[in-house]
C-alpha cells in the first residue's frame, strides 16, 4: 500500500514551474504551473521557513528538511557555491535551482507515504472499501465502455463491477501493462500477442522517461567519518538507539543528504541537472551494491527531461507475465553530453576547497577517465536508472497521447488513468510529489465531471 513511494528515497522535489508550462504549452489545458500549484499546496504540511504562498503548510502530507544531516553534507552545498552554484532557500519554491539539503518525506523519523497521509485515514469511510492481494488482470470493457476490472487472487478470478468509471492507477508500469492486456495499445503488436483490441492507441506502452545518471565515488583522507563505517552490528545499533531515543540521525535520513540542480549549459534557463549528495560511497556490481569499510562520498548527477524514449509492451496475453521493457536511457546523444557535463560538474564540486580539508582521490570511475570518449564509454557501461519512470500513457491531444487533460483514456468511455504515466514529459527531480498533485487533481477532475459531492 502506498506503492513506490512505500519503498522510495523520501526526496521530496516538486519539479521546476517551467516542466508544467511545457505540459501546457503541448495542449494540456488545465496543467499549468499556476493550475498545479494548488493542489501542490493542499497536499502538503511543510515544517521549513518558506514562501506561504508557494509551499503548502496545513496539507495531510508531511515534508520536512533533513533533520540532521552529515557535516559533508552542507560542505557540499558550500562547494557547489564555490563551482557557481548557488546556495538554495527552497528548491520547491518558485526559483527550483541551486544546492541545499534534502527535503523529504519523513514524519517524526518515519517514512511519509500515500497511504499513511491519505488513505488511511480514509479506511472507515462506508463508500471505500480496500482489497488487498490482488492483481488487476484487465478492464473489462463492452461496447466501447469500461464496465468493470478482472481481479486475480489466490481464490481465483473474478469481475468487480464499476457503476460510474474505472480509474487505473497501477503507476508507469502497472497502467499501460493493464491496458495493453485488455486490448488499449498499439493494434497491431496486441494482435501479435493474441490479445483481442478494444481500441487501436499506438502511444499506451510508448514515450517512456527516468532519469539516467552516473554514481561518482571519492575517496576521503583516513579518519573522515562516512557512513561507510557505520554498516557493521555497532553503527546499527548506535543509529537505532539514537532514532529510538531521537528520531533523527541516518535511521531517520535518506541515502543522500543534499541535493543540487544545475545547468549542463550556462545559457540554459531551466537547469537540466540534479545531483543527489550521498555521505557515504559504494559500487553497483552484477552481485549487487558493495560498500567498502573506509570513508568515501558520493554524487549522483542526473539528466533532467531526458530526450530519449523507452518503451513497455506485452510479453504475452498472460498477465502473470511482466512486461518487456526498454528502457533507452541513452538513445539519445543530447543526454550522454548533458550528463558527462553532469559528471564533470561533479568532479569540480568534490575538488572545490570547501572539501581540501577531506578529499582523498575519485576511486570511481577514476582520473583516467578524462576525455569525452573515456566519459561516455564508462556512462555508457555504468549508468543507470534512478527509478523515476514515467510517461509511458501521456496526457495530450497529439494521435500518441494516451489520455485527454481531463485523463479520459481516448476511446474508451469512463476510464481513466490518474498516475505517473500520464505526464507527457518527466518533470526535473524525484518525481513522487508531482505524483501525488497528479493524484489530487484527478480527484477534482473525477468530482466535476460525476458531479459528485
Ligand atoms: C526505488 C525507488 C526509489 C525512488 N525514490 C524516489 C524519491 O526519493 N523521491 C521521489 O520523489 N520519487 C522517488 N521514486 C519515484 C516515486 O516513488 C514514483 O514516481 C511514484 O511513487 C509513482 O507513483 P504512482 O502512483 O504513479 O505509482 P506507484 O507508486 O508505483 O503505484 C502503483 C501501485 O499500483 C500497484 N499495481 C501495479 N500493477 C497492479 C496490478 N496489476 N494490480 C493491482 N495493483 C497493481 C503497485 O503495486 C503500486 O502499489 C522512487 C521510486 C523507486 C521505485
């Protein structure tokens, strides 16, 4: 319950106002940074000084800015001040550039989700009624109607009838997969499958965006504190003390302490950068993460509204299979320059003086990689996805939007999906809160058009 964001980061980033400028500039009426920002501000309950008029400070959802972060962290942010970065008053405010400790989605030390902010509390409400251990095999629709969902569970499958619409929410991968199972997709691939089309549109499954980035690990001088060495039975137990008697301290932290945004190109307006800051350093292998005993830092640069395009599409007509799949990350030869510009910045925060007094030497990828062509080969075999997938059932108007403004999926009658696919372009950062300000309009949206109170 709570999806993604019952087992994400807790980075708590809104995007720039300029990524919903863009969605309404493509069409989408209704999605404008002055039209989201309400529904930003409804859903949450920030404890920082900010501007009231921008953040939200009464809403279910709790953000609050890292409660104690490590001291590498806010060295970072004074180094990205000294690479031309500027220090950041608050990121989800309305200038979303420059470098600052994380903001998260943690309440007293425990991770803030979905349904602990708005569906819990929700639970006793006659008119709800919430089955777990299902899968939602397809929508059922007649007649160009969606009249219902099949369920599987361990007892069996079974149909649940739908009175008024059927909102799909499974997120990037759940809704285009239940689409593409109940004959919504690209005609000609469902025909390949055996799938029987209910209606030929070619952009469910296409489009697909996440973030591609580089980890980049510094070693730090002996006797530097990371929490490198805070991963034997002795870290554990000091940090869950100190969560227990304090809630705060790294049981209560996200892996990065700080983040920035930056701009691969001075001449940019919006920054198409983000790097995440972490006090800590490991290597992704084939056999999973390692992380050495000695000091080490991290950063992850990232490329914001990346341009390559992935796609997911039917494994087979069998919903018990996962989709296939493509992710693309650097189809595109725009998006390996920007995020070796994102390296490089990286390399020039870590070598910054606010940092001379701890930094070792890069142990990853290395000062061999110099070049343009060293820095692409080891993007192009050590990148990675940082788990922001979205797009993949587009709001729009064009013939590969998947779901009109109002989120009504194009030709089929009361269905709609209300989740992270339907953004036509990823926004710049983490992206569960616009996940969930996509999750409160729809709300509005349902309500004004069912008249329901
Ligand atoms: C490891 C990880 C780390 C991340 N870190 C961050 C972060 O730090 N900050 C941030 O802002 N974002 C982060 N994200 C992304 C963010 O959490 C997601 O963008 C956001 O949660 C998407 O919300 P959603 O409602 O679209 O989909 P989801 O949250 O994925 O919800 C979809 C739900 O549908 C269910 N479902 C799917 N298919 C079916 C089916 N057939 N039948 C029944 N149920 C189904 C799933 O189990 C899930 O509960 C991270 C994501 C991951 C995976």
């Amino acid at each position: 319950l709570g999806g993604s964001g019952s087992i994400n980061g807790c980075f708590f980033v809104r995007g720039r106002p300029g990524d919903f400028t863009r969605w309404a500039e493509l069409g989408n009426r209704g999605w404008a940074y002055e039209d989201v920002l309400p529904y930003f501000r409804a859903i949450e309950r920030f404890d920082g000084d900010a501007d009231p008029t921008v953040r939200g400070q009464a809403g279910p959802f709790h953000v609050e800015t890292l409660r104690s972060p490590h001291p590498l962290a806010r060295r970072f942010v004074e180094a990205a001040r000294q690479c031309g970065i500027p220090s950041a008053a608050d990121y989800n405010g309305s200038d979303a550039s420059g470098a600052a400790i994380a903001q998260t989605s943690i309440r007293e030390g425990f991770r803030e989700t979905s349904f602990r902010a708005f569906l819990r509390p929700s639970l006793a409400r006659r008119n709800l009624r919430l089955l777990t251990g299902r899968r939602a095999t397809r929508v059922v629709i007649e007649h160009g109607e969606a009249c219902g969902v099949e369920v599987a569970a361990a007892s069996g499958t079974r149909m649940i009838r739908a009175r008024r619409e059927v909102i799909l929410c499974a997120g990037a991968i759940g809704s285009p997969h239940i689409l593409l199972l109940s004959g919504v997709g690209p005609a000609a691939e469902l025909q390949k499958v055996g799938v029987q089309v209910a209606t030929n549109l070619p952009g469910v499954g296409a489009n697909l965006q996440e973030h591609v980035g580089l980890w980049i690990v510094h070693a730090l001088k002996p006797g530097t504190r990371t929490l490198n060495m805070d991963y034997g039975w002795l870290g554990i137990l000091r940090h869950g003390v100190r969560f227990v008697a304090r809630r705060d301290g790294p049981a209560a932290s996200p892996s990065a302490h700080a983040l920035a945004f930056a701009s691969s190109d001075p001449s940019l307006t919006d920054p198409d950068l983000q790097i995440h800051f972490m006090p800590l350093g490991y290597r992704i292998t084939a056999n999973g993460i390692e992380i050495p005993p000695t000091p080490a830092m991290m950063a992850v640069p990232n490329v914001n509204r990346p341009l390559s395009r992935g796609r997911l599409r039917l494994a087979s007509s069998n919903s018990a299979d996962a989709p296939l799949i493509e992710p693309s990350l650097l189809q595109d030869s725009e998006d390996v320059r920007r995020l070796i510009a994102g390296c490089r910045l990286a390399r020039r925060i870590f070598g910054a003086p606010a940092f001379v007094d701890f930094a070792d030497r890069e142990s990853f990828p290395g000062r061999d990689c110099e070049t343009d062509g060293d820095w692409e080969s080891a993007i192009r075999a050590h990148a990675g996805p940082v788990y922001h997938i979205a797009g993949t059932c587009k709001m729009g108007l064009d013939p590969f939007s998947v779901v009109d403004p109002a989120l009504r999926v194009r030709g089929i009658a009361k269905l709609r999906v209300i989740d992270s696919s339907i953004m036509p372009v990823i926004t710049s950062g983490n992206t569960n809160a616009t996940a969930l300000m996509i999750g409160a309009k729809g709300v509005d949206l349902v309500l004004e058009s069912s008249r329901l109170p």
